[in-house]
C-alpha cells in the first residue's frame, strides 16, 4: 500500500488513503511521526497509535498505519 491507495474497504464506501509525515509537541520536546486517514471522510474517526519495533520507526510502521486508515480508522505511527 502507497501512502495514496485507494480501496473499498469499510462501509461499501471509496477509500482514499492519504499519509503524510507530522511533528507534534509537548513542552519543549517535538516529535516526529506519519499520520494515515481517509481524505474523503470528514467525519470524526477512532484513532490507533502505531508504535515501531526496537530498531525505530520505518517503512512497516506506515504501511501499518496505512492498512488501519484502510479500514476506518487515523492512525498516527509514532517515532
């Protein structure tokens, strides 16, 4: 899956996954992370935080966030 997939996957409705890399912050401290949801659904979603394996965040840990936006939900893949 592509950050910009397309797929039928929940509700019989058009999927259009679109994933882009963030920064969010607390504090002082700012962190970096990829954002996957539906950009034609505007309607407020569940959200899944996707946590990498030990060697840190990677092309998996999009690809999961990608197949959960694919489903429904706004996954947010943490660094």
């Amino acid at each position: 899956i592509g950050a910009c997939g397309q797929n039928e996957k929940y509700n019989g409705n058009q999927v259009n996954v679109v994933g882009q890399e963030i920064s969010y912050s607390t504090g002082e401290t700012t962190m970096n992370g990829y954002i996957a949801q539906d950009e034609n659904d505007f309607q407020q979603r569940p959200g899944i935080l996707v946590v990498h394996e030990w060697w840190g965040h990677d092309e998996h840990a999009r690809n999961s966030a990608d197949k959960l936006a694919e489903l429904g939900y706004v996954a947010l893949a943490v660094d």
